[in-house]
C-alpha cells in the first residue's frame, strides 16, 4: 500500500497537469474554430459574390482553403510546442515540435522521457489534435457540399443559355 503522502503527491502533480492539458485543449479548439471559420466563411464569400468562377477558377479556390485548414493544424501543432518550451517540459523549439506533432497525429513515433507527472501531455495533445483534424474534415466536407452546388448551377445555367 503507497503512503498517503506518495498519493497526494501524485494526486496534484496529475491535477496539475490534467489542468494544463485541460487549458491547452480550450486554447487549441479556440484558435481552431477561428481558423476554421474564417476559411469556411471565405470559401463560400468567394462564391457568392455576384462574380462567376470558372469550374476550374473554383476548384482552385477549395484547394487552397483545404490548404489553408492543413496549415492552420500545422499552426496549433506549433502552439503546442511553444506551450511545451514555456513550461520548461523542452528547452530547444525542434524537439519540441517534433514531440508535438506526433502526439497531435497520434502516431507517437518520437518517443521522448518526459518529467515524472507530465506522462498524461500526450494525451491531451492526441485529444485536441483527434478533434481539430476531425472538425478540419467535416468543414472540408461542408466546403466540398457548397462546391458541388455551386458547379452543379454553373452547369445549370450553362445548359439553359444554349440555343436549341
């Protein structure tokens, strides 16, 4: 049986780094919604503006705001890393980074000894990059649905302007 006082010990260094990984995930999310929706909000602008897109002009345009998603999770990979070297769990930016992106991929091939009561970081990093890669998709899905319908009235409106 541990003594109570090994308990306690590992009680608050896992609160404190439940609390940690509590706040980063909040953080990440709300960068994540900020990025996500200005993207969307764009695509479908770009869209809308009176202005016809070619087919191509327009497949173009998705492919750069998919892009722009791609990049943003790259972006809070970087937060997460930066949040490392602040706390002091890295000294260097580049292990650091690479620790972060492969817990937020969830691979975890960069294996690194972490302090005692900082094992559960990885988890919450997979937690919030699990979230951001899957609303990243579902906002690429919602983009690919207004493309769709944004081409299929082209086509629409290209067959009713041909002469009979």
């Amino acid at each position: 049986m541990q003594p109570i006082i090994a308990f306690d010990i590992g009680f608050h260094s896992g609160l404190l780094q439940t609390i940690y990984g509590v706040v980063m995930i909040g953080v990440v999310l709300a960068i994540n919604s900020m990025a996500i929706v200005a993207t969307i909000l764009f695509f479908k602008s770009s869209l809308s503006t009176g202005v016809s897109l070619s087919k191509l002009r327009a497949n173009i345009l998705f492919v750069m705001c998919t892009q722009l998603l791609a990049l943003a999770q790259l972006g809070l990979i970087a937060v997460w890393a930066g949040s490392l070297v602040l706390i002091g769990l890295f000294q260097d930016w580049e292990p650091s980074l690479r620790f972060s992106a492969s817990s937020y991929t969830t691979m975890g091939i960069f294996t690194v000894e972490l302090p005692d009561g900082w094992h559960l970081i990885p988890t919450f990093i997979a937690f919030s990059g699990l979230f951001s890669f899957a609303w990243a998709a579902t906002s690429t899905i919602t983009m690919l649905s207004t493309l769709t319908n944004y081409l299929e009235n082209i086509q629409k409106g290209s067959k009713s302007t041909k002469p009979n």
